[in-house]
C-alpha cells in the first residue's frame, strides 16, 4: 500500500509541475556535439559559414530546427588581428570551436546555443572599422530572423582589436545585448560606450603584465567607469591575469591573450580554475570561479531583462525554471526508493 501512495504522490507532484511549465527540453531537438575529446577537427566540422553584404562568419546551431521552435541563446565572438585575413579563421587560429563542444554546450540552461564568428575583412585592410558596424548588424538581424534566437539573449564577446569592435557595436545598438564579454581591449572606451556598457552584465579580462596595452590607463580605467555606473555591479566581473597562458598551459610572451580563458569556459584542463588569475565583482569583492560555474553559467543569468535597472522578469522565469528542476528531482527520488 505505501508504495502505491508513494507511486500516486509523486505522479501528482509531477503533474503539478507541467501544470505550470513544459520544461525546457520537452519541445526542443537539440543536436548531440563532438566532445572536446574528439579533437578540432570534429568541432570545427560542426560550424557552418554564410555570408551578407560583404562580411562573412562561421556559426554553429545547436538544434535541429525544422522541428524546434524552442528559441536558445546567441554568443557572438568578434575576433582580433589575424583572424580576419582568410575565410575560416576565426575557427582555426584560437580555440572558440571550443564552444561547440557538447560539454560547453550542456551548461546553457536550455542545453544549447548559437556560436557565431564573424570576420573582419582584414584581407581588404579593414580591422574592424566603423564602416563595418552596420555590416555587422545586418548579419546579426538576418542570422536572428532565420534561426530560433532568443532576442533577450543576444550576448556579445570580443577581444583586442575584437573588444575596440564590441565597444563600437554596443553604443550603436545599446539595447542589443543582454551581456558584454570585454578581453583584453586594444584601445580605451569613449565615454558614450562605458555609459552603454555599464548598463548590462560585463565581464572584463585584463592582464597586468600585458606587454601591449597598459593595464592601468586602459583596462583597469574602463572597468571602474563600468563598475562605478553599473546599477547592478555585484552583476559585473572583472578578471586580472598576472600571466597569460594557452589551452595546453605554455605561458604567452606578451600577456595579452587572455581570451585562451574564455575559449576554455575559464576552466584549465576542463575543470580546474585558469592558473594566474583573480576575479572580483563590480563592487570589489572577490569572486570564486569554480567549475562549473564559467562564463556560461554567468550568461544564464543575464538577459535584456535583467540589464540596467529595469530587470526583473528573467529573474522571476529562472527562478520558476529552478523551483520546477527541484520538484522533479523530489518526483524521482521518491519513485526510486519505492520502485
């Protein structure tokens, strides 16, 4: 008799919960990635590469989508100098196919999202220019109209010359992305972008030691603009690196890629913390970057609703997201000490 009450209880719980909410997976088809462990050349298979108005990018889908209208979450990456010269570098000098990889990719909330590396035509002497803005843009809304985009999760990433672009992108369009990842900027921000800025979630990395942009005047000058603006700044992430190193940990002679960082989610040989490095929110405290919570599980929690001071409603729906998990692992452990 008790393992029938037990047995209808948690049916009941169950049921309770899908009264509420589908949870997320229940409608979507997400794809099964190659594992970091199948190597490069499997995860770099899995981009694809498009082409708008004489700017192209990789990018990569994480469901199968003539049967999914579930919408999932797009990282734009914009890279730095040298990525831009061919077609497909952005996918082969550094190591963001990375985000492709089923491991990464399982710590989105809805267990997937888009990855897209558009490349600055350096081949044509243009490093990110302001001309390139709209160009840009014009990719980013075609690629949003024909995929299942989240446009309240639209997050932007950028390093060196990347990050000068990032800066330039996000005052242009300021109510664009729900959360900026800033590495290593090769220039300081105007005062119109730090204002932009520092309205959303931002995660800034700067070295140092970086033997090509000063700390000081650039990095650290920007990142206390952003921290000292923010609304939110307990929100906001600001990382030192006193060396920079590389995936396989050969440390780099001019401490300025400190985006080898991000393409590892922040984590060294998958799970331990990235050597050379302390973080501290934007209101000075020290912050602890344990696995797994990177850089994704920081985007989780940022969308356009949670930016500046008129969040709220992301907050509320992610809460709702947990209260449910928390239900149905109750519904689960109930069924497996009676079943």
């Amino acid at each position: 008799m008790k393992k029938w009450t037990a047995v209808f209880t948690a049916l009941a719980l169950f049921t309770l919960t899908f009264a509420f909410a589908v949870p997320v997976n229940a409608k979507t088809h997400l794809k099964t990635p190659y594992s970091l462990s199948d190597g490069p050349d499997k995860l770099r298979s899995q981009f694809l590469r498009a082409e708008l108005g004489g700017m192209d990018y990789n990018y990569y889908v994480p469901c199968y989508e003539k049967k999914d209208d579930h919408k999932y979450p797009l990282v734009l990456i914009l890279c730095g100098i040298g990525e831009g010269y061919e077609q497909d570098q952005p996918i082969y000098r550094h190591a963001f196919i990375n985000w492709s990889s089923i491991e990464l990719q399982r710590r989105f909330t809805d267990g997937g999202a888009y990855i897209m590396l558009p490349r600055s035509p350096q081949d044509e002497g243009n490093f990110w220019y302001p001309n390139t803005v709209p160009m840009l843009k014009a990719c980013l809304d075609d690629f949003v109209k024909n995929h299942n985009v989240d446009p309240a999760r639209i997050y932007i990433a950028g390093f060196s010359i990347g990050a000068r672009m990032l800066y330039q992108v996000a005052e242009a369009y300021p109510n664009y992305f729900a959360a900026a990842v800033v590495m290593s900027p090769y220039t300081n921000a105007t005062a119109a972008e730090t204002k932009v800025l520092s309205r959303m979630p931002v995660w800034f990395f700067g070295s140092d030691q970086d033997l090509i942009v000063n700390y000081a005047a650039t990095y650290k000058a920007v990142w206390d603009e952003i921290a000292a603006g923010s609304a939110e700044p307990e929100t906001c992430r600001f990382t030192t690196f006193t060396y920079t190193v590389d995936p396989d940990g050969k440390k780099i002679w001019n401490n300025h890629e400190t985006w080898h960082a991000f393409t590892c989610d922040m984590f060294f040989n998958e799970t331990e913390p990235w050597p050379y490095t302390s973080t501290v929110d934007g209101t000075g405290k020290s912050v602890s970057v344990v696995y797994p919570n990177g850089v994704i599980r920081w985007l989780n929690d940022c969308s356009r609703e949670t930016a500046g001071s008129e969040g709220g409603g992301f907050v509320r729906l992610n809460l709702l997201a947990k209260l449910l998990a928390f239900f149905r692992r109750i519904v689960s452990r109930i069924l497996g000490l009676f079943l």
